[in-house]
C-alpha cells in the first residue's frame, strides 16, 4: 500500500497525458470531417461552462468574492485571450498540420512566457547564475527546435505507418513546408495570447481567488465571445453549427468533459503535493502518446527532421522547467498553479517571487 501510495501522482498524471492525448485526437478528426474550429470552441465552452458552474456555485461559496467592474474586465480579457484567441489559433494550426506537430509546438510555450515575463520585468534575469543561463539556452533551444520543425522534415520514417496503413487502405497523411509555415505561425502567435493568459490570470486569482468560479466565468464569456466570432467568420453558413452522433459531438463533449472537469480535479490534487514543475515534466508524453496513436489511427508520416526539432524543443523545455526549479524551492512552500480550464497545457510559473507570494496564501493555478 505504501508503494501504491508514492507511485499514484505518477499514475494520475501518466491517465492525464494519455486523456489530454485523446483531445488531440479527437479534434484533428473533428476537423477533418469538416467541423468548423470556431463552432468546435463555442462547444466545447459551453460544455465546460455547464460541467463546471455547478461545483461553483457550491463549493466557492464561502470563498468567492463581490465582482466588481474592474474585475469583469480582468475576466473579460481572460476569455478573450485563451477561449477565443489561443484556442481558435491552436486548432486553425492544427487544420494546416497533424495532431503530432500542434502537441509538440505546445511544448515553446514555458519559453515564450519566461520571455514575455522578461520583458515586463516579472521575471528577473541574472547572466552570472547558471539557472538563468539554463532558461535562456532553453528559450533559444526550443525556439530553434519549433523552426526546425517547421522548414526541415528529411526522410520519411515508413517503418511505422507504411506496413499498418497499406494493409488498411489508409492514405498517410503529409504536410507540405507551406502549411507547416502556417500552421506552427498560428500557433505560436496563440502561445503567446496563452502566454499573456497565465500572468494576468496569475494577478487576477490575488483578488478573486475563487478558482472553481473564476473558470465558470471563463468558461461562459468566452462561449459567448466565440460564439460573435463564430457568427462573423462563419457568416451565411448556417448548417456549420448543426451536430449529429458523430466524431464532432464527442471532440466537443470530450474536450469539455475531461479538460475542464476530470483535469482539474486531477491537476489540482498532483499540484498541492507535488507542484506545478512535476506536471510540466510529463508534457512531450502526450507529444509520443499523440505521435504514436496519429502514425496507426490517422496514417501521419513521419519525418526525421521533424522528430529531431521535436527532441531539441523536449530538451529546451526541460531546461527551462529546471531552471525555474530553484524558484519553487525559495518559495517557502507557496504553489502557484495557472488555471486554464479550456485546454490544458501545463506550464510552470514562470513569475517572479514577489509576484507569486499572496500573503502567505497558495493560489492555485489549474490548467487543456
């Protein structure tokens, strides 16, 4: 039972990535039977919204604060820039490209927060300390990763998708250097709006620290603001919203179910006892999960140039995950935990001390 204990954080988040890897999966197949990305996002919302408001009205009720006007910006902003910008973006990417190269471009995310952070003088950068020079070589690791996937791919690996898909009379999957240049533009610029997510969600749970309620709100303004976006890009096509028993209804109900319910429970548990730097650390597990369900199920090809980016971004990633690692330390056991409720990408903070720290008090930061 002991064992059994020690080895359940390991466990439960081993059942995420294989969950998250799911997701992927199923909104690549969504897409490819022709399911618009911005109806899939307002669906996908608007199943979060009724999952989750439930257990906020309920269990935040002690803890929740009055909404105040300057807040309903804050939150306003928040469903605009991950719901609508990051989460459209993200699947747009994912249409030009596979369900492999969109979960590996996730991985520049850390790396372009710890910029941003930079520049706006959240984070602090020492040139003399090897952590800082371990964030930076990481940054420009994954950075150089994320272009090498995009304009090298080398030869073809046939070994996994030739044999399995030749029997099935599945045509393999390619993508050409112009859609790769497309895809991972779009992603990245989401990244970015996911970046500017996570510090001004990390600021906004110091006053309204009602976590559960502040992703209901998310959740619901950002079904509504997709919804407006939706109307406008999708103007005249009336028939796109329409939804059968089919591969876009269980992307929809999935992704809502699982990403902003089963994974925050999860997330949430294995974060107070072993924080958010552990998480981040199984990451590029999804990225093999994703890669080696995609070259069986939807016949992807791969490339070596590819898989080699994929490798340097890994690698990137861990080197800035350890180069935050000392901040956890110093932080006299205060978590910060970046809550994103529609997709989960788990990152690790990459705020300053004086940022994180709330009075002594934890802030839970839950993540698509």
């Amino acid at each position: 039972m002991a064992y059994f204990h020690k080895a359940k954080p390991f466990l439960a988040i081993i059942f995420l990535q294989f969950g998250l890897a799911g997701m992927d999966i199923l909104s690549k197949v969504a897409l490819n039977h022709g399911m618009s990305n911005y109806v899939l996002v307002v669906y996908r919302h608007a199943v979060a919204t009724i999952v989750v408001a439930p257990f906020a009205v309920f269990l935040d009720k002690k803890v929740r604060p009055k909404m105040t006007c300057s807040m309903f910006i804050k939150i306003l902003l928040l469903s605009l820039l991950e719901p609508v910008i990051d989460q459209n973006l993200y699947y747009m990417g994912m249409k030009y490209t596979t369900a492999t190269f969109a979960a590996t471009m996730v991985n520049i995310l850390p790396a372009i927060t710890f910029v941003m952070a930079w520049i706006l003088r959240l984070e602090k950068v020492k040139c003399r300390s090897i952590r800082s020079q371990a964030k930076i070589v990481g940054t420009v690791a994954t950075v150089g990763g994320a272009m090498m996937m995009t304009v090298i791919k080398g030869p073809a690996l046939t070994f996994l998708s030739q044999t399995k898909n030749a029997s099935n009379g599945v045509k393999p999957i390619d993508i050409s250097v112009h859609d790769a240049i497309k895809g991972s533009i779009m992603i990245t610029i989401g990244c970015f709006s996911w970046a500017a997510f996570v510090i001004l969600q990390a600021i906004t749970l110091k006053t309204y620290p009602a976590e559960l309620s502040l992703t209901a709100w998310i959740c619901l303004l950002g079904t509504l603001e997709g919804t407006a976006v939706a109307l406008v890009m999708e103007k005249g096509k009336s028939a796109i919203w329409a939804i059968g028993w089919d591969a876009n209804l269980l992307a929809a109900v999935y992704s809502g179910i699982f990403c902003s319910g089963l994974a925050y429970y999860i997330q949430g548990i294995v974060m107070k006892e072993r924080g958010p730097v552990f998480v981040t650390a199984f990451n590029p597990l999804c990225m093999v999960i994703v890669a080696i369900l995609s070259t069986f199920i939807m016949a992807e090809k791969m490339y070596l140039g590819r898989i080699i980016g994929a490798l340097v971004i890994v690698g990137g990633l861990y080197m800035v995950i350890w180069g935050k690692g000392k901040d956890y330390d110093n932080n006299n056991g205060n978590t910060i935990i970046i809550q994103d409720d529609l997709s989960v990408k788990e990152i690790p903070s990459l705020l300053p001390l004086s940022v994180q720290q709330n009075n002594g008090n934890k802030v839970t930061e839950q993540t698509k």
